[in-house]
C-alpha cells in the first residue's frame, strides 16, 4: 500500500522518525492516528506529493559528510554549527516537548516515571537552550573577531584588551569533559519498560530522545574535531602577530 493510503499510525509505526517529518510539515500524527495521509493533507491543505517525498527520503539512507567540514574556513564551520543550533532549539525541543507532554499512563509504576520525565525535561530544555545562547555569545563570538582580525577587518589591540583572560586551549579542554547532556533523560528512559506493546507515542518519543542524542553527539565530535583546532591556530596566528605588532611599537 503506497503512503498516501497508509493511516497516520501506521505509517509512524513503520517508521518513528515519520512523527517528526510530518510534525515539522504542519501535521500533528496523533491527531489524525486514524486518518488516511491523504485525507490529512487534504484538510490541512498541505501537498500531497511532497509530503511523501519528504517521508521517501528518510528511507534513502542519506549521510551527511562531517569529513568535508575540516575544507570549510572557520566561519562557514560556525554558520553550520549556528544553523545546527536553530534546528535544535526550533525544531526539534519544541517536538519532543510535545511527545513528553502526550506521555499518559495508567500503570502506578509507569506513571511515576512518566511524572519524572515531565518534571525534568523542562529544565533540561531551559539548561540546554542557555547553554547553546552563551555558547554563540561567547565561544563564537570569540572566533568571529579572531577571524576579523585576521582579515585585518579589526583592530587587534581593542580585541585583546576585550578579552584579556579568554584561552581557547582551555576552553577546548573544559568543553570536552562536559557533563553528558542527556544523563538524567537517559536514566530515566532506563526506568520506562518500553515493549512491542507500549504505546504507538512512547515508542516514537524514545525514539526521538535516541535520535536528539546521536545528534548532540555529532554535534560535540564536529566541535572538538573541527571547529577547535581551527581556533586554536587562529588564536596562535592572531596572537603571535599582534605580539610582533608590539615589539615593533
């Protein structure tokens, strides 16, 4: 049966990452279960045919080559990285916030997990997305007026009295040692049996937490494997040219 027949739900069913491919396309699968994706794309007016295209897609095992990244100058690894962000802080929380939020059970045992993963994935949420806002204000930023300098688009000396005590070395080290972000989801995903017969939304929501992981982890690796050691010898090429600029003064 070609997707345009299938339900909603067995279409998520045959695949979890469907549930956020049709999320992101305006169409809420557990509020049209039932529903045709035809019949769905008809009352929210969206198109038929791109819909399944975007659904074939993620059977096409497409890979990203991080590889490529170590070509890029660093203020394209930055754009990538910031455009990463958006997707994670746009997309993707506001989905999974969703599917926390739809976690209903009637087991005691369950139920009490449940209440904890509600509990807990806000503050993650609030602890994450800060961590990303000052990540762009401070770490990017940095290397942004690096590169400027570099391009002799900035004044050095006004840089380097801006940020006198800022080491990318350490920086880079102590970014590295992070806390795992996901540990406490991760404990708590631990507690919940998830079985054939779970619910369609759990199943999907632990598949995405799955999936949110994998990404931070890319994520981290393109961060430590790409962008800081391009940073580092930014900084070293910076400093050691203004260091030259001052013993010439």
């Amino acid at each position: 049966m070609e997707y345009s027949q299938k339900k909603i739900k067995e279409l998520v069913a045959e695949n979890y990452v469907f549930a956020s491919v049709l999320y992101y396309l305006g169409i809420e699968y557990y509020e049209y279960a039932e529903d045709s994706l035809e019949k769905v794309c008809s009352k929210k007016g969206v198109d038929l045919n791109y819909v399944v295209s975007e659904l074939e897609k993620i059977n096409q095992n497409e890979e990203i080559e991080n590889i490529r990244l170590l070509s890029f100058p660093i203020d394209l690894v930055i754009t990538y990285l910031k455009h990463a962000h958006f997707i994670f802080i746009k997309k993707d929380l506001p989905f999974l916030v969703k599917l926390v939020n739809k976690l209903n059970s009637i087991s005691p045992h369950i139920a009490s997990v449940e209440k904890e993963i509600k509990d807990v994935f806000p503050l993650f949420v609030e602890d994450f997305v800060h961590h990303i806002y000052e990540e762009e204000d401070t770490l990017f930023e940095y290397i942004s007026q690096l590169k400027a300098i570099e391009d002799k688009k900035k004044n050095p000396s006004a840089f380097f009295y801006k940020y006198p005590n800022f080491n990318m070395q350490k920086f880079a080290i102590d970014h590295e040692v992070h806390d795992d972000e996901m540990k406490g989801i991760r404990f708590l995903m631990d507690q919940y049996p998830v079985s054939q017969d779970s619910p369609l939304n759990v199943k999907v929501l632990f598949s995405e937490l799955e999936r949110f992981e994998e990404k931070l982890k890319v994520h981290a690796k393109i961060e430590n494997e790409v962008l800081f050691p391009k940073a580092l010898m930014l900084e070293k090429s910076v400093r050691k040219k203004f260091d030259s600029l001052i013993r010439l003064n």
